[in-house]
C-alpha cells in the first residue's frame, strides 16, 4: 500500500513536473518569450521545492482518504473508497464540530472587526499617550498562541481561576462556574481568546487604511451638511472595503488553520463541544490514530479554505476602494 502511495506521487510530481517545463518552453513571440522563460527558470527552484515539501504530504493525504489507514491496525490498511467520506457525514460528532466551526468563525470574526475597528477609528486622531496606547493594546499581536492558551486556561481555571474570583466579587454570579468543562462556555472562552488575540492584526490595517483616506473629502463633505454617521456609511466604509475583505479572508482563514488554543484552553472538550475542524482532526489522527477518516476530514476542510480564498479574492476586485464615491 505504501509502495502505491509513493507511485501515485512520483506520477503526479511528474506530471506537475511537465506543466512547469511546458510553461517554460510554451510558445510565445519575441521579447516576451524570453522574459517569460527567465521568469519561470527563476522560479523553478522554489517551485519543485514547494512541491517536494508540501506537495507529498499533500497528496498523500489526499490517498489516505480512500483507505481505512490505521495506526492501530497496520496490517490492514486497504483502498475503502468513499467509506471515510460517507462516515464523515453520518457521524453526530461531525455534524457538531461543523456546527461548532461555523459558530466560532462567525463570532470571532466579528468581534475582531468590531474591536479592531472601533480601535483604528480612536487611534485615527493624535492625543497625548496615543504611541504607548497604541503600543500597549497591539501587544497580544504579539505573543505566541502557546501562551495566550496558557493565560486563559489558568484565568478561566474553575476552582482557581481570576474570572470566577473577579466575578464572584463584583456578585455577577454566586457560585464558580466551571467554563472550561460545560459544554457552550468551553467554545465561548476559546472564541474571546480568539478575539483577544487576532483584533490588534485589524486594528494596525484599518488604520493604515484610515490614514490613507484624503482629508479633503471629509472637508468637502461638511461643507455639503454630512454629519459623522453619514461620513462613515458613505465614506470611510467605502474606502475601508477592499481592506476589511483582505483582512476578514486572511483572519477567517488563519482561525479556520488554527488549532492551538482550543487543544491547550480545552483539548476539544467536554465531548468535542469545543472542537473545530482541525482541531477534530488533530484529534483523530494522533489520538484515535484514525489517518484516513483524519485526511478524509482535511480533503473536506482544504475544500473550504480554497472557497473562502476564492471568494475573498473575487470580492475584493470587484470594487477599489472609494470607487462609487
């Protein structure tokens, strides 16, 4: 079975192999033909790397959903056709970490926008402390996921935590509540961990964006009576557009890739309530050691990235920004 693994590769690289050549040696006339050939020998290098580095996990993944690919039983490792794929979608587990995706991609999401803008439009103008300000509240831009998992993992501890200790003070609540072990406050503290972490990253691009939008317009639009609401629907939002498509796609995709704080905060519990795709699939590879309905549930997840990528790009050239002003 690996010797089959290993051909269908070797039979993909060369034919991906022969696309680039062709590319290379395509005919074209004149000076083009020879920037172009420059270009892609340029290139070639990089090329077949990538496709050595990336391109056999890649694809032996994609050969490891259609075998029932177990670690715990080597001896039968076997082409089983769509059997992962049909598992995939009658499993309840599955359906609950889709479900569990969707609601934490949704929700981080807008609350990284809404932070981060509401954070660029306070930074827009200049006040006395705005460089420390500024310097203090990008800080979690900074730190790796490890440790932001770690800080919420100890802050929303049950028994020890600060929150419980904070909140049980103030008398918000008047017993501790175990949010890493109840099903919904586990993903919820996952998700404002998320937030806290990736709203900074919308901050620094929308105000770079901000900055670049002319004064005169906002100038010629208080000549003409447009008050502040009316000058953020009708001109800071336009001109923001192309920005907040790259950074809701690049932020969404990143946060679909990340899988870090859900196994450090929760580990995916309790009973995969916390779980998102990857981190699922984390999980069933190197903790069942289920690889093939692992790769099958990547062959999926890789589908959805790529929809997300392409949306996100056929957005943003639609319209630059400032375009209908």
């Amino acid at each position: 079975m690996k010797n089959v693994s290993t051909i269908l590769f070797f039979i993909i690289f060369i034919i991906v192999t022969a696309g680039i050549f062709y590319c290379i040696f395509k005919e074209t006339k004149g000076r083009s033909r020879t920037r172009t050939k420059q270009a892609y020998l340029f290139m070639l290098p990089v090329i077949i790397s990538l496709v050595l580095v990336f391109g056999y996990p890649l694809i032996n993944s994609f050969i490891m959903a259609f075998q029932n690919y177990k670690l715990t039983d080597p001896n039968n490792i076997t082409f089983n056709g769509l059997d992962n794929f049909v598992k995939l979608l009658s499993e309840k587990d599955t359906k609950l970490v889709f479900t569990n995706t969707v609601v934490y991609l949704l929700t981080s999401i807008i609350g990284q926008f809404i932070l981060g803008l509401g954070l660029a439009l306070t930074l827009r103008k200049k006040f006395r402390g705005r460089g420390l300000y500024q310097g203090i509240v990008f800080l979690p831009w900074a730190f790796s996921g490890c440790v932001i998992g770690l800080m919420f993992r100890w802050s929303f501890n049950g028994e020890y935590g600060v929150v419980n200790d904070l909140l049980l003070k103030i008398g918000a609540i008047n017993e501790k509540i175990a949010w890493l072990g109840t099903p919904g406050w586990s993903l919820a503290v996952v998700i404002i961990a998320t937030i806290w972490i990736g709203f900074p990253f919308f901050a620094m691009l929308l105000l770079a964006a901000l900055q670049s939008i002319p004064n005169d317009v906002y100038e010629a639009s208080a000549i003409d009576g447009c008050g502040l609401v009316r000058q953020f629907w009708s001109i800071t939002l336009p001109y923001l557009k192309p920005t907040i498509v790259t950074t809701v796609s690049l932020r969404a995709i990143w946060s679909l890739n990340s899988f870090d704080l859900i196994m450090i905060i929760t580990g995916g519990g309790p009973a995969n309530t916390s779980n998102t795709i990857t981190s699922y699939m984390y999980s069933r590879a190197f903790a069942k050691y289920d690889f093939g309905f692992a790769s099958a549930l990547g062959v999926a997840f890789m589908l959805i990235i790529s929809l997300l990528a392409i949306s996100g790009l056929a957005i943003s050239k639609r319209k630059k920004g400032g375009e209908n002003l």
